[in-house]
C-alpha cells in the first residue's frame, strides 16, 4: 500500500467512528434528553403523559404523606402552581417540606410519577432550575448568590 | 499569624514561579545558560514555599482556628482529627493549593532528578510548568483565598458536609489530583517539544512514566470516587453518568489513549503529532475537569464546592491554557518529522484504533456533559442529559475497541497479518460462546446486551492470556524454556498483559452489576421477610444510638438463603448534630459472586421502614479488576528500561510519596 493509501485509510476510518459516533449521539438526543418544567410550565405547556420530564420546585409545606408500600405523596409548588407528585422509594436525605426538589418521572393523568427524586446535598442551596422557575413565577425571595 | 505566613508564602511562589516562566524561556531561546539555570532552584523554592503554605493551612485546621473563614466553613471542634486533616482540601480553596502542592512537587522532581535531560528541554519543561502554577496561584489570591480572616470569629465552625465525612473520600481528591497534575508533566513536555520542534525516543521515555503514574493515580482516584458513591449515596448504584463524575472521566479516556500512543513514539517514532495533541488535550480536559466541579457551573448530585463569581477567571484560565497549546500545536506541528512507517494492520495501526476510539468516546461524554450548559446560555431551555444518553453512546463506541483489544497485542510492529492472530484466537471466541451460553441460561430473561457484555469480557481475558502464552511459546517448547521465557519478559509487557486482563474483570463486573441487578423497595414492619434474587431478608426493627458527632438509626435485616443464615446487615441513618444533615449508610455484604445491599429509610405512621435491597451481581470483580489494573501500571513503572534507559527518572517516581511524606 502507499503511503497516500494508508493516510487515506486512517482518515476513512476515522471519519466512519466520528460518524458513528454523531449517529449515535443525534439518536440518543432524540430519546434520552429529558425537559425540565416548572408546575406553571406543566399547567401552561402541553406535555404529553409517558414523556419523561424533570419538574422542579419547592416542596410545599405540609403536603408531604407517607403512604404504605413506601410510597410519598406530596406536592411541587412554584408558589403559584401546584403539582401532586407520587414517589415509591426511599427519599434522598435532604429532602424536607420547604426545600427545593426537583423530580424525575412521567406526567399520569395530573398526577407527576417520580421515579427519581433528587435534592441536593446542601440544606442552603437552592438548585438553579427551581430558582429559575421562582423567579419566573415572581415569588423568588432568596438572593442571588453572590 | 499562621495564616498570615501562609498567606505570604503563596504571594512569594507566585513572584517565583513567574520569574521561572520566564527567565529560562528566555535563555533556552537565546542560548543564557545562566538563565536557564535559575529554573532548578525555582522550581525547588516553589515547591518549599507551597509547602509551607499547605502546612499553615493544615495547622489552622488542626487547631480549629475560627478567626479564618476557611476553616469556619469547613470544619468543627467536635470533628475526628482524620477529617479535620482531610478537611483542607475537602474545600475549594485547599483543593486548590492541594493541586498547586502537587504541581510544585512535581515541578522539582524534574528539577532535582532531571540531570540528564538535554538542559534546554529541562528550562523549557520547567517553564511551563511554572507558567501553569501562575494561573492558579493568581487564581487562588484573587478570588479563593484559603487564608481569609473572618471579623468576630464565630465559637464553632460550620463542620464539613457529612457525607464527605468517609475514609475513602478523605484520600479521593489527592489521588485525582495526583492523576490530574501528572498529566500536567506530560503537557508541559509537549509543549517544550513544540517550541523546541523535536519530538524523539528519549522525549517519549521521559513523558510515558509520567502519563503512567499520573494514569495510576487518576484511576484509583475516579475507582475511589465510584466506590463511595456506591456505598455512601445508598442509590445501589456506581456510576451515574454525573457530570462531576464525567469531568474525571473524560482525562481519564484521553489519558488511556496518550499511554498507548506515547508507546508508539518510544519504540517506532512515529505518530508524534498526534501524541503531542492528545498530551495537550488530556491536560486540558484536566483543567476543564478541575474548574467544572469547582466553578459551581454543574447543576450535579454532587456538587460541593459553588460559586460562580469565579467563572470568568477560570474561563479567560481555560481560553489561554487550551487555545494558547493548540495554536501553538497548528504552528509547530508539521515540523514534527516522523521516520517511522507502517501499514494499517500493525501494532501501530491497532494503538491508533485505540486511540481513535477513545478520543471519539471522550469527545461523545464532553458532548453530553455540556451540552445542557450550552443550551441553557444560549436560552434554549434547560434539559438534563442522563445515564440513557451516554449509556446508548459510550456503550457502542466500546464495543469495537475491546473486540480489537484481544487481537491488537497479537500483531507485529510496521506490518501483520491479521489471519494468523485470529487462528491463534480460536481458543478466545470458544469460550467467549461458553461464557455467552452460560449467562443465557443461568439469566435468560434479562437484558441481551448482558450476554454479550459478559461474552466480550471473555473474549478479551481469554485472548489477552493466549497472546500471553504465545510470547512465552507455551506447549510449543519444553516447559522449562517457557519459565525462562517467563522470567525474561519485561516489566512493560506484564503490565500491559495484567492491565488487560484486570480490565476484562472489571468489564464483567460493570455488566453484571449493570444488567442483572435485582431491586426490591418497600415498606417493611419488623418481622417482614421479603427475597430478592433468592435470599430472604427478614427486618429486625431499628434502634437508635449515638456516633462522635452524630446520632444514628440503625436497621437489623437477618440474611438467609435457603434456610441457612447468611449475614446479619445493619444499615444505618445518620443525622450530624452540628449542621442536622442526614446520611444514608448502606449495609454491604460481599461476596464473590455478588453484594447484598441494604438501606433503612424513614419509618411511616403506621410503624413501617421504608427500606431498599439489592443483590447487585459481580461488583466485586469490577474494583478487584481496578486493582489489578493499578498494580499492572506500578509494575509497568518499574520496567528495567525507565531505570537503564534514564536512570534518574524512575528514581523520581519512586520518590513521590516520600517527599509528600517529608514535607
């Protein structure tokens, strides 16, 4: 083989791996990328039940319910909206009523399905998609980092 | 006043080492001897001064001295004295003089140990490296200063966020940044090679025991991270795809990749330029990796230091580190002559194989990691980019290059056949069906890509040991001769030989914990029995107690397979007194083919506790795989050649450790 030839191999090989790599990447995109809302957004916005979203929030103060067969009942609020959320399992250590959540799961008949409850692991912080949907329902009172 | 010397210390390294950026790049340039000479001692007074720095901050903490902000945040009286040591660089700013420590330490072992290096590479090496150290030294004085009073001091500090309150993630963060500033050697001798216009067989020596160690590090480092995650976090799980976990990962693949190409410079002369830009780019995704978690620009499960004040320092950082080493590779590249030739079927063409992959993998994560941040700039709307997305794009890319990982060890250098190494292989792709079959029937209603994960995992240990009993003429020649031959492999080629091996372990560690997990959440009453993947897990109740600095609550679940007790596990639930946060501790029984897992959550109004089990198969093998990978790389550092070829350089890995020890 000449020595052009084999360059030409490399570069064809490596066209074919960026190739596929782009493949892979726009279909996993196409599937896996999950949206966050706000409960206004989700009240406002269409969103089809069985898509996968994030919704993010406050955990409003005396809505959390402790049901059998580990399941949590509570609701989301933006302080302007509110969204019943259902989660079976076990809840993260930061969760608590007044604190920001934000929950991973599917819409069902208005109830929100969360197969993922993520809080973060600082009592202080406010996770910025929660502030951000406050601030856009005008009941933001914190400050802003500094 | 220890905080004062501390403080003044880091401005007098930042004064050194700019005088060391400069005066020897210039004499390498214009041929000062004197000039270049002033880089040796530099580099040692730096490091002394960081030194010196460091142990002020440590001695602030071990003191508890609240009249300094650092340690008000960070730490507590009531705290045990490990975590109050770990506690310096539990925290962004003595992170940051952990990573400049490290920088230093490792700015003087070329300095000290480097005499037989040509000098102007050494000037220009250790010019480069101080050019780093400036970046964060500024970066530290002007915007995170450990050092900071606080006006009145408060009675008691805010203690350390409890959940880095662990053995394991104590020695975490210096492991990675070990890995992380390692590749810095590798980056500063690509660049003194750009400047320089010459990359040759002795460079390589001197770069591949760096990238290696540094690779060492970086590996048990993200291991040490996945494994706390593990236990700690209670998910049951070990990698989350967490963009913090990406920012180590990502370093980590480019890393891999500039070991084997690094190989290929050493011992044919050839792919320079690409290993020149791959060194450059492993750094700077180190870089990328440090400021990501430490900028507060990752929304992550794991995120502990923030404040995006920073940003705009760490960026304009990040824009002339990165654009600076790449403009200066587009003009100096092409000089770069290589000498060897080869065909695509060879050694040289599998090690870039290799790398094409794992550049393609680690452009695929950095895509997926930020990608959310770059939409939400730009006001696209904010997305979350999870495990179902890289899971579906890294998976594939991996595939091929551990199919070809079995075969690529087995070709010649320049020019091979790929028949005869297949026919050789004929024992791998056997038992690969074997395993195949195996997993088919003992998990048949699993997932498929488990069968195959576990196939592939075969394929590579199966093929690596045959490559192993072909270097070694195994049944070929007498028994004997095969032990000589043994004994006469180089330290080298048992590293790669193990590293391997150690990797198709951890692969069927990954697919099994991966594909047949079993996971059972639920309410439990004590007495409650529930099975998961056969073995019975009766609840005993909670009871409550009392820890150093915490109250606990802790579950007791009896095991029993088959009417024969198991284990007794006892997960507990902590709540820390000072800042009332909660921690999960799992209950972890190992054994060889698999873990059982248990949680204890809250208990609800009727008495019950929430509670989570797992069987998660085979995850011993995933770490026992990272061990042996780790050890595989310290024997390879240990190869005859390092010491023979350039005597001084193993004697500086070696002393690592002890001049951290002796500091």
């Amino acid at each position: 083989m000449k020595r052009k030839h084999k360059r030409l191999t490399f570069v064809a090989i490596a066209l074919l791996l960026l190739g596929t790599a782009a493949a892979l990447v726009l279909a996993a995109f196409e599937d896996n990328i999950v949206f966050f809302y706000s409960p206004t957004d989700l009240a406002e916005k269409q969103v089809a039940d069985g898509r996968r979203i994030r919704l993010g929030g406050l955990v409003e103060e005396g809505s959390v319910k402790i049901s059998g067969g580990a399941i949590t009942l509570f609701r989301v609020t933006d302080l302007k909206t509110t969204v019943a959320v259902s989660y079976k399992g076990l809840l993260p250590d930061l969760f608590r009523e007044g604190q920001g959540v934000v929950a991973e799961g599917r819409l069902n008949a208005g109830v929100f399905t969360a197969d993922e409850v993520l809080a973060k692991h600082d009592e202080t912080y406010m996770p910025p998609e929660v502030a951000e949907a406050l601030k856009k329902s005008g009941q933001w009172q914190g400050q802003d980092k500094k | 006043m220890t905080a004062e010397i501390g403080h003044f210390a880091l401005i007098l390294a930042l004064l050194i080492a700019t005088m060391q950026a400069t005066l020897p790049l210039i004499g390498a340039h214009k041929g000062y001897g004197s000039w270049m000479a002033t880089a040796r001692p530099a580099a040692v007074t730096q490091f002394g001064l960081v030194a010196i720095s460091f142990g002020c901050l440590t001695q602030l903490y071990l003191t508890s001295d609240f009249s300094v902000l650092n340690v008000v945040q960070n730490s507590h009286t009531a705290k045990p004295l490990i975590y109050k040591i770990a506690g310096v660089w539990a925290n962004h700013e003595g992170s940051l003089l952990l990573w400049v420590l490290i920088l230093s330490l490792f700015g003087s072992a070329v300095a000290v140990f480097g005499s037989n290096l040509p000098p102007r590479l050494r000037a220009r090496v250790l010019s480069v490296q101080a050019m780093i150290a400036v970046g964060f030294y500024l970066f530290m004085l002007l915007t995170s200063n450990p050092f900071e009073r606080v006006f009145p001091a408060p009675i008691n500090g805010q203690d350390l966020n409890p959940l880095l309150q662990d053995p394991g993630l104590a020695i975490h963060p210096p492991m990675l940044y070990l890995g992380y500033v390692g590749f810095s050697m590798a980056f500063s001798f690509a660049i003194a090679a750009l400047i320089e216009g010459r990359v040759d067989a002795a460079w390589a020596r001197w770069v591949r025991p760096w990238t290696l160690a540094a690779w060492c590090f970086l590996t048990g480092g993200i291991t040490l991270g996945s494994w706390w995650a593990y236990y700690e976090l209670g998910w049951g799980g070990w990698w989350f795809w967490d963009p913090v976990e990406n920012a180590s990962f990502m370093p980590w693949l480019a890393g891999t990749a500039l070991l084997h190409s690094s190989t290929v410079v050493e011992k044919r002369d050839t792919l320079k330029g690409w290993t020149i830009l791959l060194a450059i780019i492993t750094f700077s995704l180190s870089l990328l990796g440090t400021f990501l978690v430490r900028s507060g620009v990752l929304t992550s499960v794991h995120a502990f230091a923030t404040d995006p004040a920073r940003g705009v320092f760490i960026l304009a950082f990040l824009i002339i580190v990165i654009g600076g080493s790449l403009a200066l590779f587009a003009w100096r590249a092409p000089q770069l002559v290589s000498t060897g030739v080869f065909q695509p079927i060879s050694r040289e063409g599998a090690l870039l194989l290799n790398n094409l992959i794992m550049a393609t993998a680690a452009a695929a994560v950095l895509l997926g990691t930020l990608y959310p941040l770059l939409l939400d700039a730009i006001g696209g709307g904010k997305i979350s980019v999870g495990p179902p997305f890289f899971n579906a794009v890294f998976i594939p890319l991996m595939v091929p290059m551990i199919a070809a990982m079995a075969v690529g060890p087995m070709l010649s250098w320049k020019r091979a056949d790929l028949k005869p190494a297949l026919t050789r292989l004929w024992t791998a792709a056997l038992a690969a069906g074997a395993i195949m079959l195996a997993a088919w029937a003992l998990f048949a209603d699993g997932p498929v890509m488990g069968v195959l994960g576990i196939g592939l995992a075969g394929w590579l240990f199966i093929g690596t040991l045959v490559e192993l009993g072909g270097r070694l003429q195994l049944f070929k020649v007498p028994l004997s001769d095969s032990f000589s031959r043994l004994r006469r492999t180089p330290r080298a080629a048992w590293g790669m030989t193990l590293a391997h091996l150690g990797l198709a372990i951890t692969i069927a560690g990954m697919v099994g914990a991966g594909a047949w997990r079993t996971e059972s959440i639920q309410a439990m009453k004590p007495g409650d029995t529930v099975t998961v993947a056969g073995y019975e897990f009766t609840f005993d109740g909670a009871k409550d107690g009392k820890g150093p600095n915490y109250s606990i609550t802790e579950g007791t679940f009896r095991v029993f397979k088959g009417g024969k007790a198991v284990v007794t596990l006892n997960p507990e639930k902590r709540i820390y007194m000072v800042s009332k946060r909660q921690t999960t501790e799992a209950a972890i029984h190992t054994t060889f083919f698999g873990d059982l897992y248990a949680v204890v959550g809250d208990q609800d109004p009727s008495g019950a506790y929430v509670t989570r089990l797992y069987f998660n198969p085979l995850v011993a093998w995933m770490w026992g795989g990272v061990v042996i990978m780790v050890c595989a790389g310290c024997l390879s550092l240990t190869d005859r050649r390092h010491r023979i070829g350039a005597p001084a350089k193993s004697r500086a890995q070696g002393r690592v450790t002890a001049q951290t020890a002796g500091a």
